[in-house]
C-alpha cells in the first residue's frame, strides 16, 4: 500500500501566504477609507435611508390584504402558513339597524276607461257634455228622440187592455172560439139527454109488453127500439162534451191569464226601453272622449257614445331587481313633468306580476346602453299600479302624463359592515365567522337590502356574532384564524 503524504504543511503554507498578502494590503485599505471617508459615510447614510424607507413603505404593504403580493405565494398568509402560524382577521360583531332602499320607476297617468252605449236606433237630440268634463254617476249625458219609443209603449199598453177584455170573455163563456169549451151549457144538455134516454127506455118497455099482447107491430117495436139506442148515443157524447168543456176552459182560461201577464210585461220592457232614451253616466269620472253629436242618427244599436275614465292612477315601471321589495300598500310619491318640483302622494295598490324586456317606461322600442355585458341590453321591468291619495283641486292629473314613481322601503333587521359579504348573486351571499378557539365557517346567508355601509341580512346570522371583516379572503380551509382587532360599529349611525 503506498504512503500518502500528510496535507497540513500545505495548508498552512497557504494560509500565511493570504495572511502575508492581506498584511500588506491592510495599509493601502486604511489609506483608501482615510481618502474617502466623506464619500463612505454619506454612502452609509444613504443606505439605510433606503431600507429605513422600504421597512416603512413595503412592509405594511406586504402585511396589507388589499394588495396583490399579500395572496400570492410569497405573501404573508402563504409564509405564516409554511410556520404553521394562525392568520391575522379583523372581526366585527353583527348588530341591528333600519334600512331604507329608495325604488325610482318610470310611467304614466293612467285609468279604467268605460264606455257608454247609445243603444236606440233614433237621432240624437242634445248632448249635454264636451270632452274634459267631470261628470258624476247618473248625469244625463245625451237626450234621444222617444217618439216612436212613446207610440210602442202607448201600444203596448192598449195590448193589455185586450188581453185583460178577451180574459173577461173567457171567464164568462162568451168567446166565439170556446163553443166547445161552455161546462154549463152541456150540463143542460147532458140533463136533457138523461131525460130523453129514460123516456125513450120506457117507451121500449111498453112496446114490448104491447108487442106480447099482440097490440102492436114488430116494425113499432124496432123503432121504439131505434129511438132508444138514439138516446143512449146522444147521452154518451153529451157526457164526453161536458168533460172536453171542463178541461179545456180551465186552459182557455190559463191561456188568456197568460196573454194578459204577456201583454203587461210588453208595457214593462217598453217602459224600460224608454229609458235609454236618456243616456247616464254609470260612474264617477272624466269624459275622455265624446263620440256622438247632435242631430246625429245612431246606426248601430250599443255603439259607444262616450269614454268616462275612472280610478286616475300613476301605471309605473319598476326593475325586476325591486320586485320582492314593491309591495300593496307601500308608500310613496309621483313626481310628474307636468308639475316640475312638485309631488303627488301614492300609494302601491296593484302589482303585476310579470316582467316584460321591451317596456321600459312607459315603452321604449330600442336597447338601453350596456350595462357590462358587452352588448345592448333591454329594460326588464314589471309594473305596479301607484294609487294617487291626494291630488290638490288646482293641479288636475291627465290621463297620460308621463312622470316618476319613487317608493322608500324602511324595515329593521339584521346588519352586518357591507365589507363582511362576499358573492352576492339572486340575494344570496356568503359571510365567514369567527368562531371558538381560533376556527371560522363560511355560511350562506339571505340579503336584503345592501349599500355603501352595511348589509341588510334577512336569514343566516343573528345579532351578535362576529363577522371576518378583513382577512377572509385568503382563508383556506385547514387554516386557522387570529383576530387581531374587533371593531365596535353604530349601524345606526355610522349607516
């Protein structure tokens, strides 16, 4: 096996070389730093002016979840998690507060329309009112001419006297259509036939006993025979006569009751009828439209005469984002450009539950500007019905004038900073909170109404608990939470 050779000496021989040669430049080190000690020093200050500046500006933008760096993987939450540490989290406990969301809407002035008929085929004598007037429920509107309308009911009339006579006349049997129909008269004849068949009975049996004794002959007998067979005939159909009688005056009688109930209800409906020769207004309202004049001659019966509108109210067009916040009932007011810095008093009476994409208040007939889609929207929007509550006598509202509706929803609930809501989407978001031990959950909650300050929350969280109002970002599941600061707000007044 060959000797190696011992490396020390060599080792050292080198290190005292360096030493030598740093030995003899430490001279010319100390002579550089003499010559530029102005330079040297000024560097110095100048160097931890610089860091001084950067500990100052980048350190709390490297702690600051508002930046970039802070959620990348070089950031503060990503190095605490590497060191197994919990991260830093602003809390906020949840209070109560009333909210108030302002809903503006455009529309119009609108109104039940009724139409009122002329219905007789006669002229038009007189119209008593012009378009724009108010008119109240039973005005005489238009007078017809009732000339034929009066002769009718003056006939009419005579037709119920005939009928009442011709009634008398079947009471007493005197009615040249009843000879058949006279009870008492075949009673007479029924008793005049009895009488004759018994006669005739009995002067069969005589003839027999004659015949018997030879008094009399046999032809006598066969005619006695005859005459009685006669009888009985005579006295059968006088029988069936009665009967007929009996039963058909009752209906002779039931028929001419009848003609007189007929001919009195023709005086009722001619009656009646002549009322339509005076047109009335049915309600309350403006005469919208006047579509008769005078001397005119109604050709067709029911056609409308006039328009009456009715029930003014304020017809607006909401977003559909107002939908579930537009309520009947609910208060507020119309704006009008009629009356320029005036308001009218409504209230929502009626709401129509479908949203429409080419009516935007009233109507429009092209897209709205881009609302961040990239391209040309239409309105959606839904209609309610603002009753107007008061109207002063000196600004009359007209049907069609265009304005705004604005309604205030106020209601108290739950509120927690607007800072504590993350996905908001259909009014639903998600909220983390803090809870024991150094743990949070993320839970879904119900929004109500949202603004620049706080959330309104309808389910999900109750007063009280605290919320992650800074931090929760870059939370990730496994991860543990420190709350560094809660913050105590007003929501009533901070709002």
């Amino acid at each position: 096996m060959p000797k190696t050779e011992d490396p020390a000496p060599e080792k050292a021989t080198r290190f005292s070389l360096v030493k030598k040669r740093v030995a003899s430049l430490w001279p010319l080190l100390i002579s550089l730093i003499r010559e530029n000690r102005g330079l040297l020093i000024s560097g110095l200050i100048l160097g931890v002016f610089i860091l001084a500046v950067g500990w100052y500006i980048l350190f709390p933008q490297y702690l600051s979840p508002n930046t970039k760096f802070y959620s990348s993987g070089l950031g503060y939450p990503a190095m605490m998690r590497k060191l197994g540490k919990p991260l830093p989290a602003v809390v906020a406990p949840a209070g109560e507060r009333t909210f108030e969301r302002h809903i503006m809407g455009e529309g119009l002035a609108a109104s039940d329309p009724v139409l009122v008929p002329v219905i007789p085929l006669t002229s038009i004598l007189k119209v008593n009112f012009k378009e724009g007037d108010r008119v109240n429920k039973g005005d005489i509107m238009a007078v017809l001419d009732d000339e034929i309308a009066q002769i009718k009911l003056k006939s009419a009339k005579l037709a119920v006297s005939t009928a009442e006579n011709e009634l008398a006349r079947v009471i007493a049997g005197s009615a040249y259509v009843l000879a058949q129909e006279r009870p008492k008269m075949e009673q007479v004849n029924l008793k005049a036939e009895s009488a004759r068949i018994e006669l005739a009975r009995d002067k069969v049996a005589r003839y027999r006993r004659a015949f018997e004794k030879g008094v009399v002959s046999k032809v006598a007998l066969v005619d006695a025979e005859r005459e009685f067979a006669g009888a009985e005939q005579a006295y059968s159909e006088a029988k069936l006569r009665i009967a007929m009688a009996e039963q058909g005056v009752t209906k002779s009688l039931q028929i001419a009751r009848n003609a007189v109930a007929d001919a009195k209800e023709a005086v009722l409906h001619r009656t009646l009828e002549l009322e339509n020769y005076v047109v009335r207004s049915p309600i309350d309202g403006i005469v919208e439209r006047v579509l008769i004049k005078d001397g005119e001659y109604n050709p067709d019966p029911g056609k409308p005469g006039f328009v009456v509108v009715k029930n003014l109210w304020f017809e607006t067009f909401f977003d559909q984002s107002d939908f579930y916040f537009v309520k009947p009932g609910l208060k507020g007011e119309v704006r009008l450009e009629a009356y320029p810095g005036m308001t009218f008093n409504a209230e929502v009476d009626r709401i129509t539950p479908v949203v429409s994409f080419n009516e935007g208040g009233p109507e429009i007939s092209r897209p709205l500007r881009p609302r961040g889609s990239g391209a040309p929207e239409w309105a959606a929007t839904f209609k309610a019905q603002l009753n107007f509550t008061e109207v002063p006598d000196n600004r009359p509202v007209a049907m069609g004038m265009t304005g705004f509706g604005r309604l205030t929803v106020s209601r108290r609930n739950t509120a927690i900073p607007r800072s504590a809501l993350l996905s908001i989407s259909a009014g639903s978001g998600i909220v983390y909170l803090a809870t024991k031990d150094g743990n949070w959950e993320a839970r879904e909650v119900k929004v109500g109404i949202v603004d620049d300050f706080a959330a309104e929350i309808l389910v999900g969280i109750e007063p009280g608990e605290e919320v992650i109002i800074e931090g929760q970002w870059v939370l990730r599941e496994a991860d543990k939470i420190e709350i560094t600061e809660t913050r105590e707000f007003d929501y009533e007044k901070d709002g």
